[in-house]
C-alpha cells in the first residue's frame, strides 16, 4: 500500500470533508487524510499533498513532499507564498472548468453587448425605449490570455461571430483568431477592443496591467470583463474612466480582496456588475477524477503531470 496522501486545506470544515469524501470516491486505493488529522510523526511520510488553498506552514511541515496536486486552476495565491525551492505545483486543468469559463465569458460578453445593465436601469425607471441593435459580428472581443481557458473562449465566441483579438506572452495561431503577443499587440488589442476580456494569471509582469493610462487609450465607451484576478487592474483607475463615461462598463468576478467588503463602493457603482468570482467554478467531481488519474500515472511512471513554472509564475 502506498504512503498516505494529505488534504491540505484552509476551507471550512465542511468543505473539507466534502473535497475528502469525493476524492476518497475516485481515487481508488489511495488514503487521503487531512493534514490536521495528521500526527507529526506522519509528516515525513508523506510525499503528495492535494490542496485547495492551502496553508503554506502546514505545506512546509512536510519535509518529504515530491509534489502538490492543486484543486484549483489559478494557483497565484500559492505561487506568492510557497517558497521558490517548494516542490512542484500541479495545477488543475479541467475541461468542465474550462468549458464553464468559456460559457461565463460568452454569457457576460452578450449581457453588454445586447445592452443588459442599461434596460435594467430603464426598467427601475419604468422607462420605455428601445436602442439600436448591433450584431455580434459588428463586436471586436480583445481576451486578454490564451492559455486553457482563453483559447476555449476564443473558440466559442468566434462561433457566435465575434470578431476575436488575443494577445499572450508567447505568439499563438488560432483559427479565426488575430493573435498577437508584446507591448504592440497589447496596445492595439486595447485601442481597438469593444471589449476587453481579461484571462490572464497574476504575476509580477501582470500586476496593473490595465491602469489610468491603458483606460485612456481604450475605445471610449468600451466594457472590461475581469475574470483573471483583481490585482490585474488598477480598481480606482478603472472607477475614474468609468465614472467619467470614458468606459461604459465593468463585469468584475475577481476583486483586491475577496469577498468584496460591504462598505465598497463598488457595490453602487451603476456601471459596474459585481459577480462574486463564480465565473469558472471547479467542479468537485470532474477535478477530482482529474486528480486520479495524475496520480496514478504518477505512481505507474514516477513523472509528473506539466508543473507550474515558478520563473513565469504561471
Ligand atoms: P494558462 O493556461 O496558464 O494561460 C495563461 C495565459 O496568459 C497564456 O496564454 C499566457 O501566455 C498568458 N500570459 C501570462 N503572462 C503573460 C504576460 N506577461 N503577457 C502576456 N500574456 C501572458 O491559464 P488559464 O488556465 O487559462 O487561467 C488563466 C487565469 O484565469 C488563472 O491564472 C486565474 O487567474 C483565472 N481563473 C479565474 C477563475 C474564476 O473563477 N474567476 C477560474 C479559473 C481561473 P502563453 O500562452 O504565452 O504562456
């Protein structure tokens, strides 16, 4: 029988005990214990760790570890504070995930471009007025990142014919895609995008991405839809161009801190959607099959599924 498995995890305890018994479901012979059911003697016996927001001290603890299997897809917070020498992180990558991130960007995407939070306005008004239609195929989407779930929402947006813009680090082709990657593209993907999509992960290189001075060089009157990480934009910069109608609108999943306190003004702020980080939800089930079948290969083959990498940070 191997070493047992440890579930590291800074949740509720009911929702450890969820993520414990549905990987106890499909990770057949495997034992998986909860670190804080853990004994100190048990520590340097364990070489996995499978995490959902982990602690970092309690991850240290464990001086024999090979390997961490992430539950979720962004793994910025734990980048941040594991050490550079920690094992290697596993991220998860989902095509339920990953279909649910490309369905929520389709899905917001249409709610500003059929005009969704300004009929609302006009119903609390009891105003009666209808505004010209423009077809999707009249709309340019700039998505910011075409990694998994990017490249998924490229697809499905040009399906409903959107004419789609990506830029990434590294130059992609994408059918029916104009791709771009440096400071250029980046540039003309925001002087020309009706609206910005960002699916791009924090890093030291990301961090403000879109402040003041991007906010000015964007279409006047163009929408942002934040489903990367709050810190990815600068909040009071963005607040400015909108409130001054130089943006029109804002769809925030990911906020600085989360959850977004009571007292912000971001709340009441009209052009603004506040979601709260429900874009791309992961599913227990699909991921902890995922999760399964890293593992047993990795007990078959001794390799490791692809590793984030610390360098990039992502
Ligand atoms: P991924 O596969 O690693 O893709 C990241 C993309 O961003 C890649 O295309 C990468 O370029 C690009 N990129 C990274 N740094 C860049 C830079 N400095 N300049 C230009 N492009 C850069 O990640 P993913 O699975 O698509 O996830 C992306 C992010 O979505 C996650 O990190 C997380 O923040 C967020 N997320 C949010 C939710 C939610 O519910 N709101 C759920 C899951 C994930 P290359 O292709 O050249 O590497």
């Amino acid at each position: 029988m191997a070493e047992p498995i440890a579930f590291v995890s800074r949740s509720a305890q009911t929702e450890r005990d969820n993520w414990l018994k549905v990987l106890s479901e499909n990770l057949g012979d495997e034992k998986i214990i909860d670190f804080n059911d853990l004994k100190p003697d048990d520590y340097g016996a364990i070489e996995l760790a499978i995490v959902a927001n982990p602690d970092p001290d309690q991850l240290k603890k464990l001086k024999n570890l090979k390997w961490i299997q992430s539950l979720w897809a962004g793994v910025e917070r734990m980048v941040k504070e594991l050490p550079e020498n920690a094992p290697p992180i596993v991220r998860l990558i989902d095509p339920a995930l990953t279909e649910a991130m490309a369905e929520a960007v389709l899905a917001w995407t249409l709610y500003l471009t059929r005009d969704m939070p300004r009929y609302h306005r006009q119903q609390q008004k009891r105003l009666w007025q209808p505004h010209s239609y423009k077809p999707a195929s009249q709309w340019k989407i700039g998505l910011l990142g075409l990694g998994q779930l990017g490249k998924a929402a490229a697809k499905l947006l040009t399906l409903t014919g959107f004419q789609v813009n990506g830029w990434s680090k590294s130059q992609k082709t994408l059918d029916n895609v104009t791709c771009s990657s440096g400071s250029t593209g980046f540039m003309r993907l925001i002087e020309t995008s009706d609206i910005v999509v960002l699916l791009i992960p924090l890093t030291n290189e990301t961090t403000g991405l879109l402040g003041k001075n991007e906010f000015a060089h964007m279409k006047k009157g163009a929408s942002l839809i934040n489903f990367s990480r709050g810190p990815v934009i600068d909040t009071d910069a963005l607040v400015d161009a909108l409130n001054k109608h130089e943006l029109d609108h804002a769809v925030l999943d990911v906020f600085d801190q989360e959850p977004l306190p009571p007292d912000s003004p971001l709340w009441q702020n009209e052009n603004i959607t506040v979601l709260p980080h429900i874009s791309a939800p992961t599913n227990k089930e699909s991921a902890a099959k995922i999760v399964a079948k890293n593992i047993a290969h990795w007990r078959k083959t001794g390799n490791l599924p692809p590793v984030v990498n610390r360098m990039r940070g992502y």
